[in-house]
C-alpha cells in the first residue's frame, strides 16, 4: 500500500462559477484558476499523485499549456487514475476536507462523492468528503478563498 497527502488552496472572487468534485455548487462566487478550478479534485489529484511519489498536478498539467484551460479537472483525475494503474495501483480510498465558508455544501456531497468514485473507477465508499466552515476567521473565514486537504490510500491492482 501507499499513502498520498495533497492540499489546494485557491482565491474565490465574485462573477464566476464554483465547481467542486464535478459539481456546480455556486453560480455568484468561484475559484480563480486556469482550469475548471475544482480545488477537490485538485487535492485528491495530489494525494494520489503524492502517493506514487511523482510531482504535483501543477507539473503533470501545466496553467502554460493552453489545453489545461477552462479543462475539467475530473478528466484530469480519470487521466492520474491511468497513470496510477498503470504502474499497478487502484485507489483503496481518499478522505477530503473541504473548507469553505459558503455555500453548505451538505446537499452536494453524495454527487461529489458519486463523480469522484466513477472517474477513479472505485466504489462510493471509498470517498470521504466532509466540509467545514473557518467560523469567519481568515480568508476562508471571509470567502477570499477554499482550502482542500486530502489524503488516499493506494492499493495494488490484483488482475483478475
Ligand atoms: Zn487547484
């Protein structure tokens, strides 16, 4: 088995869109980013990338490259999920904390859950999601920004 941590940060700003685990959970307040800015995936993408002990997405999937741009971030995680296996490993399960002040994220968390599993070919169970809010301190606490921290647990792929 191998063990993987990642975390994401990014700066929130008004008139976007806020995509997390795939799903839109905020059509007034989104992350500033290069691609989809999904910052679950992004903290799930590095746990796994972590645990094979390869440089972060920021490496594998450039903000130069003009194919990133606007670019799901689940795709990206259907791509590392790839890589992960063809090097023989499957992930066993991954547990986020996603802290944001606002929107509730609770009604959304079974179809991030659902999104994730499907694009790492793993079951539902096997994905943690909890969200917490900073109580208004900082800037999570001010909407200025999201903070993702993840960690997952590969196993090794047994060939049936
Ligand atoms: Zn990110």
């Amino acid at each position: 088995m191998r063990i993987g941590i990642g975390r994401d940060l990014h700066r929130l700003e008004r008139g976007r869109r806020l995509v997390l685990g795939g799903v839109v959970v905020s059509e007034c307040v989104g992350c500033i980013a290069h691609s989809d800015g999904d910052c679950l995936v992004h903290g799930v993408i590095d746990a796994m990338l972590g645990a094979m002990a390869m440089p972060n997405i920021g490496v594998l999937f450039p903000d130069s490259c003009e194919k990133n741009r606007g670019r799901s971030s689940l795709s990206m995680l259907v791509e590392v999920a790839e890589i992960v296996a063809a090097k023989g490993y499957v992930l066993s399960n991954a547990d986020a904390v996603i802290m944001l002040e606002q929107p509730k994220l609770s009604p959304f968390v079974g179809a991030m859950r659902h999104a994730i599993a499907r694009s790492c070919g793993v079951g539902e169970g096997s994905i943690g999601i909890k969200a917490t809010t900073a109580e208004g301190l900082g800037h999570i606490g001010e909407s200025m920004a999201i903070e993702v921290v993840c960690v997952c647990l590969l196993k090794t792929l047994v060939l049936k």
